[in-house]
C-alpha cells in the first residue's frame, strides 16, 4: 500500500473517531451536471400544481420546485434546468439510461421500483391515495356502487393494478378502458366515454378545478385504495448525489420548521442567533463541505426557491386554482407528516 493511500486511511479513522467526516468529493452525476451547466430533470407532461409549462415554455409546480431547488444548490441558479417531460411509460426508462438526473414526476415510492429497476427515492414530497370521479348521482357515495361501471385509466402507473386488485378482491365487475398518456384519460372521461376516471386524488382534484366546465356536477368519492406516496428518485449508484438530492428536500422541509422563508431568511441570515438558522443560511457551521457543495447551498433553495409551505401553497394549495388542504402534507408539528432530519 502507498503512503498515501496509508495516510487517507488513517485520517478518515480519525475523523470518525472524532466524531466528524473530512469534505465529500463530488459524484460522477454532480460532475456531470458543472459540466452541463443544467440539472436534467424528468417531471410531468403537464399537470397544474406539479409540472406544467406556460405558452412562454416557463414550467412551474411542486414537482418542478424540487428540480429548481436543485439547481440552487448545486449551480447557484434555480432557472440552470433542462425539463425533460416524461410519461408513466418512460420516466422510469429516462432515468435507468441516465437521460435525466433526477425524476420530479408524481411517482409512488414502492417496495419493487426501490429494489428491482436501480433507483432509490430520496423522500417523499406529496402523500397520495387513488381515488374515483364521476358525475353526482343521488345517493352515490361509496366505490362499491361503481359495479359495472366503464373505467378511465392509465396505464404504466400504480393506478391500473390497484384498480384491478381492488375491484377483483371486492367481486366487483367493471369494465376498464386504459390510456398511455393521462391527457387521453381525461378526455375520454370529459366526453363520456366513460362514466368513471380513476387516479391519484391530487390528479383529480386537479382536473375538477382547472379543466372541467360544470365541476359542481361531478364528484370525488370520498375512498381512497391505495397510499401513493410520492416523491423524486435518482439512479442508485452514485450516493454523493443521492445525499444531494436528499438533503435538498429535507432542506425545504427544515426550513418551514425553523420559520425561515424566502421572505425573512436575508434578515435571518444578518441577524439570528440561533445555531440552527445560522447552519442553515451560511453564517454558521459548513454543512456543504460533507457533500461536495459551498457553505450557502440550503440558503439559496429557499432565497430563490422557498420552503415546502410556500411552494404548496404556492402550486397546489391556498394560493393555487386547486387549493388542496395541507392535510397529511403539514409540518409533523402541525399533525401532518412532513419531517426533516435535523440538520447539524
């Protein structure tokens, strides 16, 4: 073995002795987007509130936040994106071939997508379930009443299967009409072709608020049968941008926690005390060092970006044409479910 070799050992076990690491080095991806100059990310072909593009080409949503944030970390501009739109047949494609850096896509987080196509989700920026939509009917109120119905799906998605299992275990025929892209779905619900459209419940309430012409006439059935947790994934293999990419979300989720937005955080970082914003916004202790970024990379996702809370309410919730409650989405200290490991 090399002296050097010899001494990067033994400084790295003194490092963990001491209860601290020596500064990451970049990964290939993280090299390879420098290079570029651009984070490629795989988001929606087009759903209000998540990924959609104006007639100017401008994408917003909160799927599309996380891919900006991204670029406000590791570039220093959140507009250095190239959006790649992506369908429920080739946003796992695009991202196993390395077409895209990370996927940003209303993707459900399962045991078999984690384990067997060679990617890894890094958290989970929007808690879903499958719901059911059809027009209002006296008395309709539960799924079970929808036996024999025609229905509206798409295929490639967590949709189709759920919607099979749960019709085959309650002995409920129906009759299912599938779609390759979510946009032929919904016209063919809209023209009648069928009575019911099935999808994440964020999809329809989505398409109730922006797309249809009488929304009063129709409903969402209160069930739900499935959980669909979603959240952005990146190719397994290089953890340096897995860390990366992790700790961006967790980053908008913390700083919701710590009461920093883009509105206050410039007169945080001039003025806090608090160990814990100081971490964050730079003037504190260097967190950006372990994974291969400068100290003011958390900073710059909420000063050009936002924290969660504001990207939601922003894109899907008070502020939005879909105006989605906060519900399972709130802070875990408000009773929702979004928590961040502490960042220190």
């Amino acid at each position: 073995m090399r002296a050097g070799s010899r001494f990067a050992i033994l400084a790295a076990g003194i490092a963990a002795a001491c209860g601290f690491a020596a500064p990451a080095d970049a990964g290939k991806v993280l090299d390879s987007i420098k290079q570029k100059g651009v984070v490629t990310c795989g988001v929606h072909t087009g759903r209000a509130g998540f990924a959609l593009a104006d007639s100017n080409g401008n994408w917003s949503g909160l799927d599309v936040d996380y891919c900006r944030a991204l670029a406000a970390a590791v570039l220093g501009d959140a507009k250095k994106v190239k959006y790649v739109p992506t369908s429920g047949q080739t946003r796992i494609t695009a991202l196993q071939s390395g077409e895209i850096d990370v996927l940003s896509r209303n993707t459900t987080w399962t045991y078999t997508r984690d384990t067997s196509l060679g990617l890894v989700w890094i958290g989970i920026n929007f808690y879903d379930g499958q719901a059911f939509i059809t027009k209002k009917k006296p008395g309709l109120a539960k799924i079970t009443q929808l036996a024999g119905a025609t229905i509206c799906v798409d295929s490639g998605s967590t949709t189709e299967k759920n919607l099979a299992e749960y019709f085959t275990g309650h002995k409920l025929q129906y009759k299912g009409v599938v779609f390759d892209q979510i946009e032929a779905s919904q016209q063919a619900f809209m023209s009648g072709r069928c009575q019911v459209y099935t999808g994440d419940n964020s999809n329809l309430a989505v398409l109730k608020a922006t797309q249809l012409k009488n929304p009063d006439d129709y409903v969402i059935l209160p069930e739900q049968i499935s959980k669909e947790p979603l959240g952005p994934a990146v190719h397994r293999g290089d953890d340096d941008w897995f860390a990366i990419a992790k700790w961006t979300l967790n980053a908008m989720i913390e700083a919701e926690e710590l009461g920093i937005s883009s509105q206050n955080i410039d007169s945080l970082k001039a003025s806090s005390t608090d160990p814990a914003i100081k971490r964050f916004v730079g003037t504190g202790d260097d967190l950006g060092k372990f994974m291969g970024l400068d100290k003011e990379w958390s900073y710059r996702i909420v000063k050009q970006v936002g924290n969660y809370g504001e990207s939601f309410d922003r894109n899907v919730g008070a502020n939005s044409k879909v105006k989605l409650p906060r519900g399972q989405m709130n802070l875990w200290t408000k009773g929702g479910l979004m928590i961040s490991p502490p960042l220190r």
